[in-house]
C-alpha cells in the first residue's frame, strides 16, 4: 500500500521526546477502543429495562459492533495511505468518542444500535493507523519493543475489562461505561492533533475497488451475525442461519473472482504468499482466536455464573491475570529485539499448553476463587509473550506493505474470536446437558425418592406440603444442574487446546525454518 515518505523504508524518524509522546497519544486511544469490546459485554443484561428489550435483542449491542469494527477495517486500507495514518487515527479517535456519548444517552435499542455501529466504525480506524503509526515512528531494531507496548492493548485491555465494567456498574450506572472514554478520548484528540505528524504514510492516492469492498462486507457481516446468532436459533435447523451461511459462502466466492479480475484489487492477498507473514497469520488466527477467545469469554462466565461472584468480584479476581499479561507484553516485546522472535512465541505456546492442559482443566464448582485466580497468572504470562514476538514476526521486513499487514491482522482478530466465541458457548452448552443426562442415566430411583422425602420434611415447616416438594425437586434439580455445569467448564476449557494444536503446526514450519536459517549462518 502507501510507503511512509522517507528514505528508509517505513520508518518515519522523530526526536526521541517526539516518539514518546506519539507512544502515549496512540496508546490511550487504542487501549480506550480495545477495552470498550470487553467492558460492554459485562453490563449487556443491565441495559435490557432501560432499553425495552429481552436478552436476544440486546445482544445486537455487541453484535452491531463487532460487524461494523471488521467491515470498517477493509475500507482503511484504502483511506489511510490516501489522507495519512494520523488524520485516520484523529478521525477515528473522534467518531469513537462522540459515539460513546450518544450510547450513553440512549433509550431505545434502535438508538444504541446505530450508535454502537458509529463507534465500531470508529474503534477499526483507531485499531489499523495506531499499530502502523507505532511501527513508523520506531526504528526496525526496536520494533520488538513498540509492539510488546501495543501488546498492552490488544492483550492487556480485555482482560481489564470485566473489572472496569462491574465497578461502574455496581458504583454508579452501566452508562458511565461509555462516559468514561470521554474524558481520555477529548484529551487524547486534543494532544494528537498538535502532536501527531500528519504526512505520515501519506501517498496522496486512494485507490478503492467498490465492488470487491461489497462482496467482502457482505460476507464479513453474513458470517459475523452467523456466529454471534448460531447457539440461539439452534445453528443450521434455522432457516435463517442456513441462509446466512448460503450467503457468506457466495459473497466470499464472488470477492475471490473480483479480486482476480480486478485492475484495482482491494487487498493485495500476494502479502500471504510470505512464508514469515503467512505462517504467523495462521498461527494467530487458531491461537488467539479460535482458542485463547474462548478463554477471554470463559472466565467471566465461570466465576460469575458457576462461583456466584459479581460483576465487580469477578473481575478482581481477574486483575492478576490481566497485569501479568501487561507485564510480559513489554517484556517479551523487549525481548524480540535481543533474540529470535520465532523461539519466545515457542517459549509462549509450551506455557499456553501446560495452562490449557493441566491448570484450567482444574478449575470446578469448589475450587476456590483465589486458587482459580492464581491458576491464571501462568495463562497471562503465555498470553503476554503471545502477541509481540508475532507481530515482531509477522510485520517485520513488510515496508510499504506494513499497513495492509495491520488491518489483516486485525481483521482475522475479529473473524477468529468470533468463532472462538461460539466454538466455547457451543461447546459449554453442549457438555452441559450431556453431563446432565449422564447424571440423570445414573440415577437410583429410590435413592431420589428418599433425598426428596428428606427434602420436603426439611422444608414442611416453612412451605405448605405440596410446595415443599415442589422445593425439594427444584433444588434436587439445581444441584444436578451445577454439577453438570462444573463438569462443563473442565472439558471446555480442555477443549480449547485442540485448536491450539491446530495453529502448533504452522509455529513448528516457522521453528524449523529459523533453524535452518541459523544453521546456514553457521555453515556460511
């Protein structure tokens, strides 16, 4: 795409006071825009009264987001070379808040939904130029560093999210989990329109293939609202989703063929054919979504629904987790400028494999709450020695490509968190009741009959006779239930590894490829 207008390829060089508070600018924005996916969704099921509707019509409030953030990063890789990384970063950065405040004034599901698909739209502009800005502003020997610092975000963020989320819920009102980016938003503008270089990335040509941008969106929206949609009407017996897939299918087939014969190509999709960039992209497309999204949906759901904490509990036990993610994110970014890249995110899936395979699979109804906490540190260092070394890995030697490399990355975050999303609510509903049935199959019918009898004589003395067993079936019924339920959780968690191993085999080309590369400078 667009090359950064200096002589050295895609670095953009400023003073080094100049670089710290570009870091700054760029990093508050991003962190505000990542953490949003996450501190929304644990304040959803407040927002039903307000906004006069059920649980599935509020659903599009995430929905409605998710879609519009993925379809507006295909259209930055055209806008941003043409105006400049910083007007699309500003731009965004100004969508983004004032939407945030619309949202938070809202009182119809109409109205947050077109709000929340403003601050998607919003949330993909900051996402694509601030990375690229990063990579601009620093030299290629510290790009490890700049990314092991954007790794803050991507990582750290939705992690922080649930915690944020319960403690402006619980303290003040599910609205101020909009009206807090308005301060740092309004700021945030202020400093990067002084501060900012506007050239950067600046080609001065916008070259955009509409009928490809249709066909991608298209298939981009079908598939998104597909998986978000899935569990509830029951996946492919709905003749809904069964169109939704039809759809998908043909609009992807019909992008293929427009890119093919197109002069003007929106994605230059040759940028795959670059073993470092197109082995990481498969790596980060199975590990960080279609496995440790799972994990970011999981744990929430485990010590809210199964361990009964709030909102706010939750999330505290989930802060040790989220720091040690932002502690290894610099450390491990640090690090991928001193050795191989390729051998920290080796170092990061070996502690990503022995959480998934050994500690989460531990997690149940009577672990207690700070032992599960304390399970996760390991899972956070894993997941912050994820992302730096393979962005170090999969951006690196791009140029004027470096931009397109941001967006895809970006982009397959959303379409594999997605499906990682349905994969673990599939997944849990699914050994949920077959863990039921499984218990219900064992049963000793007079063994029942006689902790029913003990049940209904516990409660006589407080409930007429006829609804103390009623009681007695209804807690009988909960306890198999919550049994069911733990079980559920062990096995989901299990199961995120075997994706894991998928995206393992795309790490090893990569692995083996470095050694041989280090063995012919030793041979040479």
């Amino acid at each position: 795409m667009a090359e950064v207008p200096t002589s050295s390829g895609f670095y953009y060089p400023v003073p080094t006071l100049d670089r710290v508070l570009i870091t700054f600018i760029v990093m508050a924005g991003f962190f505000m825009a990542i953490l949003d996916t996450t501190i929304v969704d644990v304040v959803v099921p407040k927002m039903m009264g307000p906004l006069s509707t059920d649980l599935y019509g509020i659903q599009w409030v995430i929905t409605s987001y998710m879609t519009a953030a993925a379809v507006g990063l295909i259209f930055v890789v055209s806008l941003a070379p043409a105006v400049g990384y910083a007007r699309t970063f500003l731009f965004g950065l100004a969508l983004f808040t004032f939407s945030s405040a619309m949202c938070g004034m809202s009182h119809s599901l109409a109205s947050m939904v077109f709000w929340r698909i403003a601050q998607g739209l919003g949330e993909s502009f900051i996402t694509a130029s601030a990375q690229t800005i990063l990579l601009a502003v620093y030299p290629r020997e510290r790009h490890g560093l700049a990314m092991g610092i954007f790794g803050l975000g991507v990582s750290f963020a939705p992690a922080l999210g649930p915690t944020l989320g319960g403690f402006l819920t619980e303290h003040l009102s599910w609205r101020w989990v909009f009206y807090v980016n308005l301060p740092v938003g309004i700021l945030n503008l202020l400093a990067g329109l002084f501060f900012l270089p506007r050239g950067l990335g600046k080609s001065g040509r916008f070259t955009f293939n509409p009928l490809s941008y249709l066909f991608l969106s298209t298939f981009t929206v079908s598939l998104l609202v597909l998986l978000a949609k899935g569990q509830q009407l029951g996946w492919f017996q709905s003749q809904l989703i069964g169109l939704l897939g039809f759809v998908a299918l043909l609009s992807l087939l019909a992008y293929l063929i427009s890119e093919l014969l197109s002069r003007r190509p929106l994605l230059d999709l040759s940028i795959y054919l670059i073993p470092s960039f197109g082995f990481t992209m498969a790596y980060h497309f199975f590990v960080l979504g279609f496995s440790m999204y799972q994990i970011f949906y999981l744990l929430p759901l485990y010590y809210e629904n199964l361990k009964g904490l709030t909102t706010f509990q939750a999330g505290l036990h989930m802060l040790a987790f989220a720091a040690f993610i932002g502690l290894f994110s610099v450390i491990s970014g640090a690090l991928s400028d001193r050795f191989r890249p390729e051998y920290l995110l080796l170092v990061s899936f070996l502690i990503y494999s022995f959480c998934s395979l050994f500690l989460l699979p531990r997690l149940n109804y009577y672990t207690p709450a700070l032992t599960a906490a304390l399970y996760t540190v390991p899972l956070g260092i894993a997941m912050g020695t994820f992302f730096p070394p393979l962005t170090r890995i999969t951006l690196s030697g791009l140029g004027p490509r470096t931009g397109l490399g941001v967006v895809l990355l970006h982009y397959q975050r959303f379409i594999g968190g997605s499906f990682g999303t349905a994969l673990a609510t599939n997944t849990l509903t699914y050994r949920t009741d077959f863990h039921f049935q499984e218990l219900t199959a064992l049963q000793n019918p007079a063994l029942v009959e006689r902790a029913l009898r003990q049940g209904k004589a516990f409660l006589e003395p407080y409930f007429p006779s006829a609804l103390a067993l009623h009681k007695a079936k209804a807690l009988f019924f909960g306890v198999e239930r919550l049994y069911a339920t733990s079980w559920a959780f062990q096995d989901t968690f299990r199961r995120t590894y075997y994706w894991a191993l998928i995206g393992a085999l795309f790490l090893m080309i990569l692995f083996f490829r470095t050694l041989r590369q280090e063995m012919g400078k030793v041979g040479g």
